[in-house]
C-alpha cells in the first residue's frame, strides 16, 4: 500500500516528466534543428542571387517592391504549414525588429513570400504574419511568379508529399533572409536562424552611415 509520501513522490516525478517533455518539444520548435523542410544542401539553388523588382499580392492589394524605395525591405521565402523553420526565422526577425529605433523602424519592412499558393492565399497569410509582428506583409501569387523570383533570388523549394504529417504536404526549401537597401539593391544575404543583434547589423548596414 502507498504511503502518502510515496504518492507525493510518484505526482511529484509525472509533473516534471511532463515539463521536461514539454521544454523538449519547445525547444525542438523553435530552436531550427532541421526538419524535413530543412534539407537545404540537396536543394539546386540558384546562384549568385541578382535580387531585382517583383510585385506579388497581398490581404490589402498587390504590393510591388520598388514602391517601397526608402526603406530597407527583408525578404524571405517560405510557407504558413512550415512546422519548424519558418517560425524559427521569423521569431529571430521579429525581434530584431523590436531591437531598433523607432526612426529606423518605421523605414523596415519584411515581406514573408509563401511558396505554398495553393494553400496560402492572401488572407491567409496576413493572420500568419500578424502573430509576429506588424511590419511583416504576406505575400504571394501564381506558381510561375514564384518560381520567376525566388530564382533571381537564389532561393529553391520543392513540395514533398506526406500523408503522415499533421501538417499535410510538406515543402522543403531554403532559408535565406535577403537584404534589399533603400535603392531596392539586394546587399546581403543572411543564413537560417540568424540572431537577432545580426539581423539588426544587417539592417543598419543596408541603412548606410546616414540612418
């Protein structure tokens, strides 16, 4: 029979057996260890990345780069069912963002292009993108335009088909997050999971020493 200390003990053990699991499973979300979409090495990516002017649609109309001279513009490719990399990256860019200047950010905008049309339209994407923050705008538009400009920008993807995921159809592609400058010029390109405080420096290099 089980005393009522042992039976403290037993709770006591399944608590912490549960929190671990649960920081494991956090961890493994947010941290970036590569999932099935994470294969960039066997991905064909385009190169070098030329960048250049692209107009993709938004919730709120078409959304045309060049408009946006004036501004350092971020740019990355990738999909609202990604289970693990896309969040990772955007959580990293999202807090870059809340490190700036509020003068330096209100001339910094993310576009988040969707390689997924088919299941990301524009409604879509904006509820995505607003759990992050408010100056990353969803983007996306016909499978040729896609294809069209993540090859100037040196950015691959390719739908793989898995019954067993939760998430249905995944999509493997690379991570990247490219740096246009206030002349809509692609300076930089930034790896997966990037820090914040490099996303920042990435950001006020594309500014010049006038910001």
């Amino acid at each position: 029979m089980q005393t009522r200390e042992n039976r403290i003990s037993i709770i006591g053990q399944s608590l912490l057996l549960v929190v671990a699991t649960l920081l494991i499973g956090f961890l493994f979300h947010w941290s970036g260890i590569p999932g099935p979409d994470a294969d960039q090495a066997s991905l064909e990516l385009s190169a070098p990345p030329v960048g250049g002017d692209f107009t993709l649609d938004s919730a709120t109309g078409p959304v045309r780069l060049s408009n946006l001279r004036g501004q350092v513009v971020l740019v990355y490719f990738g999909y609202t069912f990604c289970p693990d990399i896309c969040p990772t990256n955007l959580v990293q860019i999202a807090e870059a963002l809340r490190s700036l200047q509020p003068s330096e950010l209100e001339r910094t905008r993310v576009l988040f292009i969707s390689v997924d049309p088919e299941r990301d339209d524009p409604g879509r994407l904006a509820g995505y993108v607003a759990y992050f923050h408010p100056n990353i705008l969803g983007l996306t538009g016909t499978p040729e335009q896609l294809a069209e400009i993540a090859k100037r920008y040196g950015a691959a993807y390719r739908r793989v088909a898995d019954s067993d995921s939760a998430f249905g159809d995944l999509i493997d592609h690379s991570a990247f997050t490219y740096v246009i400058d206030p002349n809509g010029r692609l300076v930089e390109t930034l790896g997966h999971a990037s820090p914040p405080e490099t996303i920042r420096a990435a950001i006020r290099r594309a500014f010049g020493p006038e910001s």
